[in-house]
C-alpha cells in the first residue's frame, strides 16, 4: 500500500476495522462495494480531502479488516454492515456524517439512513441496490450476467478462487475490466492493489458472504422512505444495476 496514504485502525463491535483518512473539514465516509475495498475511492480521495475530513474504510471481511468467522447470516447481514459503519462514527468522534456509498456499501448505507438517520447528513448512493429490484437480477437473459451471485452462494467459491495469486487475479481483472465502460480505467498497477487486498486470508470468503448473506434474508437495505437529502447517481451502462430499472 503506498505510504502515501494516512492508514489508521478503530475497534468496533469487536473487531478491528482498517481505513484511510485524509483531510480536515466536514466528515465525509466513503464506503466501498464488491469488489472493492478503501482503494476503489484512490483517485477521489485526495481531491475530496481539499474540502473534507475523508474516511474510508475497508469493512468487516475484505482487504485490511478484520474477518469474523461467522455464518453470513450473523456475521454479515446489512444491518451488522450497518452498525459497523455507525460504531466507526462513533468511535472516530462525530455526531453526523456524510455518506457516499457505492454497490454493496449503498446498501449498507440505506440500512443505516433507515434506523439511524441522526447520524446521517447527507447521502450520495451510486449504482445503488435497492428493493424494488426485485427478481430482475435473475430473469433472463441478466443471469449471464449476474452468474456469479450465485457462484459466491458455493462453499467452494474461495477455494477455487483463491487457489493461487493469479487465480485471484483472473477473476478480480474481469471484473473490474468488465464493469468499466472505459477498460483503461483500472490500470495493472491499480489491479494490482486490488490483488493484494484479496489475497488477504479470508478476504474472498468475506466479500462472498455479503452475497451469501442476501440469499439467507440479511441483505436488501430495509424498507421504508429514507428522509434524508439523497443523491443517486447512476451510470448509463452499468451491466448489473441497469439504469433502465
């Protein structure tokens, strides 16, 4: 990791919790999806930093942080995302923050902003899950895309995909080539980062257990109106989250 940037660790709900914080100002927290970890917010940081007081987390199970072997139903649910995120708040010393969540991490952040908004400001959602999406995910011909929700599902999924560096590799690449409209986006070096996070003992069981937890009921963000200023963005061509949804 370059030594760049300003790595620090909090204690929360019992684990230790890696992140990066850069900046003075109002608290912005940046929360990263699958598969991501704080690096996915690399090229934000330091612009937002001009401005904010930045954290960015790796959550429970992925890259830097701790792991907790639970079943993903108790482990890994988004209400436990949630309180994860609320505990750092808390722990880090401020009263409310903002939020920009991305993929997994809007869910875990329209868990929070739906049962406990005072801790929310502002919120900023890209590419966003959210309820009403429904089975649309697994109506053909999306599976060919969304194939691999259910692959994370398999108790073998870590193995296979972990069996050697350049395993993690192939399978990371591809997606972080694949989702990208502009394949450049992520150069080798940048990969690279994202390798070394996933290589991490138990980092790929933990980002498979976020989608193993949807599957046993612990995922989706909650119901209800958020009433909170929001706002979502959403990429044109995203292949997973369509706009057109």
């Amino acid at each position: 990791m370059a030594d760049v940037w300003n790595h620090q660790y909090a204690k929360v709900n019992g684990i230790k919790l890696h992140y990066v914080r850069q900046g003075k100002g109002t608290p912005l927290f940046l929360i990263h999806g699958w598969p991501g970890f704080w690096f996915e917010w690399n090229k934000n940081i330091g612009p937002l930093s001009e401005t904010f007081d930045v954290v960015a987390p790796d959550m429970r199970g992925f890259a830097y942080s701790d792991k907790p072997d639970l079943p993903p139903e108790e482990g890994y649910t988004d209400t436990v995302m949630a309180g994860d995120i609320a505990a750092l708040i808390g722990e880090l010393g401020f009263e409310k923050v903002n939020i920009v969540a991305h993929d997994f991490g809007a869910t875990w952040a329209q868990r929070l902003a739906r049962t406990q908004p005072e801790l929310i400001d502002k919120l900023v959602l890209f590419n966003p899950p959210y309820p009403g999406i429904g089975m649309r995910w697994f109506e053909m011909p999306q599976p060919l895309e969304s194939w691999y929700m259910l692959f994370h599902q398999q108790p073998w999924a870590e193995e296979l995909v972990g069996a050697s560096r350049a395993s993690t590799e192939t399978y990371l690449r591809h997606f972080l080539r694949h989702w990208s409209h502009d394949t450049d986006v992520f150069p080798d070096d940048e990969i690279a980062e994202f390798v070394e996070a996933y290589s991490q003992p138990g980092a790929l069981r933990g980002g498979f257990n976020c989608y193993r937890a949807i599957f046993r009921g612990g995922g989706g963000g909650g119901d209800g109106t958020i009433d909170l200023p929001t706002l979502i963005l959403w990429g044109d061509n995203d292949p997973i989250l369509k706009f057109e949804w």
